[in-house]
C-alpha cells in the first residue's frame, strides 16, 4: 500500500498496516512445538583450534561460561582501540532424543560477527553479520543422546561484511540466546532467514476496520503429500480441498475472539510453499503508541482432522500513520511528533551480552524520561527490545549496519542484502517498527553507493510495501543518494561539532526539505557530550574532541535544540544522540577514554544527567521539580545562575540559605532562571518550591563557595567558538 500511494501522491505518505510480534527469546512450548533455551554451561576459549569441531576434542582446560557472552570490551571500554579481534570457540553438550516425525532446529539470536556450526563434527552451516538471528536444521546431524554443539565466532575485520565504520566497537561471541527447537515435519518454515515463517501484512487499518493479508510459508518435511506432474503457476491456488488446514484466530485483551479464518491445504512433499488467508476486525481497538499500546492476539496454526501440527502466537497491534511535509507525524490521523532517542546495545562491563533485564531497564528509563520513538543505532536490535517497544508503545526506527563506507564487491553485496532481509523478516510482525534503516552517514569518496542502495530499497519494497525506507546522513552526502530512501534523517550538531548560533538560522534546515521525496525530515541525531565530573557556572562551547566537557553545557544545547526543533512543523520527529553513554574504543576526551559521553545517563545507567530532567519536565506527565548543576558541588565564583526545570506548577520560589529570593515563572519549556545570585564563602542551601494542590513540593541542594579552589578545566577552555568539522557527529 505504501509503495503504491508513495508513486501517486508527491506530497503526502500515508501508511496503514498492521503488525505483529512473534517472541522468540523467552522460549516457546506448545503441543506441537519446544523451543528450549541452552544458554548455560558452554566450554569457551578466545583463539583459533584444529579440529576444535570434533566430538572427542580435549576442552578440560577451557573455561565454562553462559549465554550471552563476548569479548573485546574489556579493553575497548578503556580506550584501547586493540582490543581482541580474532576468533573464539564455543563448545556445549546437547541431549537429543529424535522422535518420529518431528524435526530438530538451532536458532543464534546474534554472533558477534561471523559464526561456523558443528554438530558433532559436521559443518551444519555459516554466517555472516553480527546482528540478526539465523537458524539451521540439525536433525539428519544428531543422534540419540548426548550430542556436541560446537561454534566458531570470529570479530576478525572482514570487508565483506558491514559496519565498515561506525563510532563504535564490533565485538567477539554468542552475546545472545541459543535455542534448541522441535518442531513437527510439517511446520511453518524455521529456517526463512530465522523469520518466524508467518507475515502479517493490512489492506486498510481504520477506526472502522482493519483488513489484514497473512502469508505463512509451510514447509512440508516429508514425503507425503500431493505430487505434480509439472510445477504449478500458483501454488496456494492448486486444488481448493486438501489434507490439511490452515486457521488463523484473533483474540482481544480478555481473551474473546475477535475474528477467524481457514483454508484448506494440500503439501507437496519437500517443499516450502506460501499460503494466504485474509482476516477482518470491523471496529478495532487502535494502538496509540505510549498513550494506549493496545495488543492483540493472534494464533495460526496448521492443523489435521483438528490436531494441531504447529502454531504459532503473535501480539498485533493495529494502527497507520502518515507523515505531511508542512504538518509533521500523524499516528491514527491525530498529530504525534516523534520525541525519539537513539541508543547502542552495549552496557558497561558486559560489552553487547546484556541481559533481558538490563533492556527492561533500558526501556524503562526511556519510558520515565518521555520518549516516544527510539532509533536502534545502527544495526538490528534483539527481538527482546522490539517487543518491550510494542508493549511500551514506542516507535522504532530499525536498521542495518550500513556505516561510514561501503565495499563495491559481491561478497559484501551480498551480505549486506541478507542483513535486510534478516531485519525485515525478524521484525516485520514488529507494531513498534515504523521504517526500515537503509544507511547512516555513508561516505561517497572512494566507492559509489548508489547502485547498492537502489537495490536494497528495492529489495525493502518487495519484502514489506506497508513500510517506509529511511535513512541518517549529513551535508557531505551526494544529494542523490539522499533521494533513495523514502525518508530521510539529518544527523547535525549544532552547539557540538556546528556553532550552536546555526539553530537560529533558517536557512540550515529550509534548504534540506527538497532532499526528501515527501517533504519533511526528521533529525535523526543531535546532541552534545558531558562528562558529569565536569562542571562550569556560565559555560561557553567547548571543542568536541577536547579534555573538557561540561554538562552544564549539554543542557544549553538540549534546550535550544528542542525549543527549534519542536517548534518547526515539517521536522516530524526528533532522535537525542545518545540515551545511553556507549564505548567507543578510539575516543579519548571529555576525561574519559573509550567512552562517547553524549547520552543523557551514564554508561552504567546510575546517573541521570540534567538533560534527562529537562526531557522529563518537557515530555513526560511524571512531575519534576529539578534544581540543575547538583554535581557543582564546590564553586570558585560567588556570583552564579540557578536553574530549575519543573512541570508541576507555573511559578518556583527560591530560597537560598533559608531567605526567600522570590518567585519566577516557568517558561514554555518548563525552564526557570535565577541569574545572578550570590552565594556565600562556605556552604549554601539552595532550595525551591511549588505549591500543587494544596501540597508543596520541594527540591534542595548544598554548593561550597571557595575562592580559592581550582577548577579541573585545562587551559583550552578559552577556545569557546567551534567551526564546524564536517558534522559527522556521533
């Protein structure tokens, strides 16, 4: 629908489409399939072994780690750009029992980047890319009984395979879940580039109804089933009675069905055939991002006289949109500016293998601080994290790890075109992913890009048309290739690598509207570091890649950030570069190695830097009263602004050192500023206040003033006006 309507209107996309969730990463088990996770006990050691493939191979000396593991952050997160690329075996025994008529599968949600699979000595099979899941069948490998499970990792630089750059670390491992499935011999297709074999596709999604497509692809495993003479024209059309059928149901919240429907099948032996059913809900309940993320659902199953073979359950939630170039996002034909934040996946002394939990909390601060959209930089995220955004209602923005360059060559093509498919076939059924990520800041200097993202945003039209393409780049990109995605992105600076004046200026945006086939664009990053030991009471702009850091400074450049961008209809959405503080192993500034210091809560998700308040004053309907600069704790000068943010009320009384300073308006970006007030030698007791039906609500803070004391500041700290260095951020 959207690839139709993209060709017909110039001006306004509308998309309509509904999508599912199917989970695979807390385990499945139905009558008819398990799906067991084999995460713990695994022999591991980093190197390159001969035949460390085969079953009687000698890992006694090896060390015994569990799922999710990697390496190389050890020393990435210290700021040495050498950290470990090579190669690292992982060996597991696997208890096998084959049983008639079932069949055996093992599913990688993600190896860091390429993977060999043995199965007690024999090559099951490879791949390549460190992010999407992939699955083999195992069965005519195993036997009854023990059986060893052995895989190669490998991080080894390889030019076929992308992120050919990127500001940050590729690491080494299985970082997520293993899974041992059974299935039955016929099944939905396992093995459809790990996808869960069923696409739920929407004619229409309205308030009215919603009219869904669902393709599932059946694979038949045996050798029964119906023969042809010569291969047929259309297969889901060959002989409307047969053997099996194939029902698919949607369920409300409360467990009613909703609506139903059923075909009759017939299966050809050893093949792998594309069936369709249509659904419709008459009068649905929409899914209305975080202020009603309404879930249903859905259960297909292949059955026979009424047994189920296999069935599998999805979550649905239904919803369209549309984006205007003067008037911005709408969701369900309601204006919804996107408020995005971007993050990576990586997490302080765990490198990429973090758990469930860790992404619950992720998702979490996300959700406290406001946040309606999240941009999954910059390659696929797990399935775990898209379906925390389907509940959470959170608009994603998914993509491949097409970074700074790209390589001509057909390995690399090659590879790049199962990174799309394997995003697009694992996350389709996804409702919180609102387009597909084509590139981000591709470099046009030494290979032409053109040709390969022509043919993977053909290759995205195919695979999904309710779904547009999208991608990040800068000013330095041919304009050409920014007219390939359906949308566009613009990853600026301004305050941070740009001066910060460039925000005011019209004409820095204006200009970049034509670049997008419809219209508008969205800032798909922008931001600034800060480091929060650093600290300065009236902070000019600092160099980017200098020692000094100021958070005070990432406030002033969120604050006129979102007073610009919030304010100018045509850019329909936003993305904070970075949520999260994130490793990158060739970075040494902002007093730290190793660390892009740009998110708004440290690495280690402990502190919330004061930008975050001002987000959460701003977008969230959680109260804040925030007294900014708490970590300022010993100040040089006695002269100095206060700085509140606050939501709840729209006057704040400020006392210092028990005397009342007076009261002052909350501007409309929940802002309060007390210039010039002067502090004591000693200790100060800044306090403010808010009365909020009939309670008052404070928040206090002690600063030292100490003439005398020194600031951590070098020198350079007076080289305050930034040239632009080319914007390319991150």
């Amino acid at each position: 629908m959207y690839r139709k309507l993209k060709n017909v209107f110039k001006v306004t996309v509308l998309v309509s489409f509904l999508n599912l969730n199917f989970v695979y990463s807390q385990g499945l088990k139905t009558e008819s399939r398990i799906d067991k996770i084999i995460n713990d006990g695994w022999a591991f050691k980093k190197g390159d072994f001969l035949k460390a493939q085969n079953r009687d191979f000698d890992t006694s000396s090896w060390e015994i780690v569990n799922i999710p593991h990697n390496w190389g952050w050890e020393k990435a997160e210290k700021g040495d750009n050498k950290f470990y690329r090579g190669s690292g075996w992982y060996r597991k025994k696997i208890v096998i029992n084959p049983k008639e008529n079932k069949r055996y599968y093992i599913r990688f949600e993600a190896v860091g980047y390429k993977a060999e699979v043995y199965l007690n000595g024999k090559l099951v099979g490879n791949h390549s890319g460190g992010f999407g899941a992939f699955c083999f069948e195992i069965t005519k490998y195993a036997t009854n009984g023990n059986n060893i499970l052995a895989v190669k990792a490998s991080n080894k630089k390889d030019m076929s395979i992308a992120p050919l750059g990127g500001d940050f670390n590729v690491y080494g491992g299985i970082y997520r879940s293993v899974h041992l499935i059974e299935a039955s011999d016929i099944s939905f297709n396992l093995t459809d580039y790990a996808s869960s074999g069923v696409k739920y596709l929407q004619t229409s999604v309205s308030k009215e109804k919603a009219v869904l497509d669902v393709i599932a692809w059946i694979n038949n495993g045996t050798k029964q089933g119906l023969k042809f003479d010569h291969f047929p024209k259309e297969l889901d059309q060959v002989i409307p009675e047969g053997l099996y059928d194939l029902e698919a149901s949607v369920y409300d919240d409360r467990g009613k069905l909703v609506t139903s429907g059923k075909r009759q099948i017939n299966l050809s032996p050893k093949l792998t055939v594309p069936f369709k059913l249509k659904l419709q809900i008459d009068n649905p309940h929409l899914w209305q991002g975080t202020i009603d993320p309404y879930l249903y659902k859905a259960v297909i199953a292949i059955k026979s006289q009424g047994k189920v073979i296999d069935e599998l359950i999805h979550n649905i939630g239904l919803r369209s949109y549309k984006i205007d170039p003067k008037k911005g996002f709408f969701l369900n034909g309601k204006p919804y500016r996107i408020k995005g934040v971007s993050k990576h996946q990586d997490r302080k002394g765990k490198g990429w293998a973090v758990s469930n939990k860790d992404l619950e909390e992720d998702i979490a601060l996300i959700m406290e601080m406001g946040a309606n959209g999240l941009r999954c930089a910059h390659y696929q995220h797990s399935d775990y994290l898209m379906e925390l955004c389907d509940k959470n209602g959170i608009l994603v923005w998914s993509e491949i790890p097409q970074v700074g360059g790209i390589m001509n060559k057909e390995d690399f093509i090659k590879v790049s075109r199962d990174q799309l498919l394997e995003l697009i076939r694992q996350q389709v059924n996804h409702t919180s992913v609102f387009a597909w990520g084509l590139f981000n800041e591709v470099h046009t200097s030494k290979e032409d890009p053109h040709r390969s993202f022509v043919d993977l945003e053909n290759m995205a039209s195919v695979e999904d048309p309710t779904r547009p393409t999208i991608a990040a780049t800068s000013h330095y990109a041919a304009p050409e290739m920014n007219r390939i995605p359906d949308l566009l992105g613009w990853n600026r600076y301004p305050g941070w690598y740009d001066p910060i004046a460039d925000l005011y200026n019209p004409n820095q945006w204006d200009k970049y509207v034509p670049t997008s086939q419809s219209g508008g664009f969205c800032f798909s990053e922008y931001g600034a570091g800060a480091n929060i030991e650093h600290h300065e009471q009236n902070p000019l702009q600092p160099i980017p890649r200098s020692f000094w850091h100021p958070e005070e400074w990432q406030s002033i450049v969120h604050e006129a950030a979102w007073k610009r961008y919030s304010t100018t209809p045509y850019i329909w959405g936003s993305f904070v570069w970075n949520m999260f503080d994130f490793s990158a192993a060739k970075r040494n500034e902002g007093g730290q190695k190793g660390i892009n210091d740009k998110g708004l809560v440290t690495f280690d998700r402990k502190i919330k830097k004061d930008a975050f308040f001002f987000y959460k004053s701003n977008w969230s309907k959680e109260p804040v009263l925030y007294i900014t600069s708490k970590r300022h704790k010993i100040r040089n000068k006695a002269i100095t602004p206060i700085k509140v943010y606050c939501n709840v009320a729209k006057e704040v009384k400020l006392k210092v050192n028990g005397k009342t300073i007076g009261t002052a308006k909350v501007d409309d970006y929940k802002t309060v500023i007390w210039k010039d007030i002067v502090l004591k030698k000693g200790n100060n007791k800044i306090e403010v206040s808010v009365k909020k039906n009939g309670k008052t609500i404070k928040d206090k803070t002690v600063w030292k003033f100490d003439p005398k004391s020194k600031s951590i500041k070098p020198e350079e700290k007076i080289k305050t006006r930034v040239k632009g260095d080319g914007g390319f951020g991150q």
